[in-house]
C-alpha cells in the first residue's frame, strides 16, 4: 500500500473536519481580525442568525450552566 493511496474503512469524520483552521499569520495579512471576518463573509448578524437557527436543547439550562461553572472553578 503506497502513501498515496490510503484507503480507510467507512471511517465517520470528526465534526470539525468540515472546518478550516487559519494561521495567525493569514489572519494579520488580511489585516486583522475584523477584516479577515468581513473577507470571508462572517459578521455579528450572521452569527445571531445562525443561533436562531439551532434548537432550544442545544443550549444549557441555567442549572446546567452553574454546574458546568461549578466544575471548571473546581478544576484550577
């Protein structure tokens, strides 16, 4: 098997693998955070929309929040 042609067995991709990382570097050459955002199309308003669009159940609860807090402060 050459290192070119690596098959896998119907492996289920991870989440994230749809998403592009960007280095710091491309970040600063678009010239900074806001204008590296506004270049590919990203802003506050799409992001408010995009939550819109999720179901009630993807956020925590108030008691789910406190614990999740109550867990991260009990872990430093």
């Amino acid at each position: 098997m050459s290192k070119k042609n690596i098959e896998t067995e119907n492996e289920i991709q991870p989440t994230l693998a749809k998403f592009k990382s960007y280095s710091v570097d491309e970040i600063l050459a678009a010239g900074g955070a806001t204008a590296f955002a506004d270049k590919l199309g990203k802003n506050s308003r799409t992001l408010l929309e995009g939550l819109k669009t999720l179901p009630k159940d993807a956020f925590l609860t108030e008691e789910e929040a406190q614990q999740a807090l109550e867990t991260l402060n009990a872990s430093k």
